[in-house]
C-alpha cells in the first residue's frame, strides 16, 4: 500500500500548525504570569515598571525555559532515563552556586517530608544456592 505524499505532507502541516498554536498559547499564559508577578513585585516594592520592559523579560523567561527543556531531556537519556528528576535539575544549575544550593535545600526538605514507607528502596539481589 503506497502513501500519497500529498495527504501525508497536508497531515504533517496540520500537526505543526498544531504544534505552533499549543506553542503560542503556552507562550502567551506565561507571558501573562510573568508580567501579572513582576507588577505585583514592583508594587510590593513601591516601584514601577514599564510594561515594554516585563514583555521583554517574559519573552527572554519563555526562550530559557525552552532551553532548559532540552537540556533536562537530554541530561535525562544521557542518564538511561526516560523522565527527568530533582538530580537533572540541580546539574542545570550548576553554573550558578547559590540556586545549585537552593535547588539542593529544596530537594533535601522535599525528600524529609516524604513518608519513610512511600520511599523507593534499593533491590538487593537473591544469592541463588
């Protein structure tokens, strides 16, 4: 059976469309978060800030969090893993000490907090006789 290039290349243009509206619409709900929390810093703060300024935060805030995706993914499958943990996290930070540290702290309460039964524990292999 022989697949007709052009339905294919309408199907694979629908799903990039797609792809580029989820993209867009993500992009626009974190652009409004991010400016709905730095008018409500300036004003905790007394100051004001120009909404041309928080839009250009937001969007550089939207192009690192992208890289940051990538770079957790592939910390993750160079690790054998299909999901990303607390530890992919913290190596991200690496280049700055003082949020490696904080991401530890928080990992380190995370993990207090976590009942002792629900906790993974280490398999230790059967010794066959």
């Amino acid at each position: 059976m022989e697949v007709d290039e052009d339905n294919r290349s309408d199907f694979e243009k629908e799903e990039e469309e797609e792809d580029d509206s989820v993209s867009d619409l993500l992009r626009d709900r974190f652009r409004l978060s991010a400016i709905s929390i730095a008018e409500s810093e300036a004003k905790r703060s007394g100051m004001e800030i120009s909404p041309p300024i928080v839009a250009c935060i937001a969007d550089l805030a939207f192009k690192y969090i992208g890289q940051l995706a990538k770079d957790l993914e592939l910390f993750a499958h160079h690790a054998g893993r299909k999901s990303v943990t607390m530890t992919d996290v913290i190596v991200s930070a690496h280049r700055n000490e003082h949020l490696a540290a904080s991401l530890r702290s928080y990992s380190d309460e995370l993990k207090a907090k976590e009942p002792q039964s629900e906790r993974k524990r280490k398999k230790v292999p059967r010794k066959e006789d």
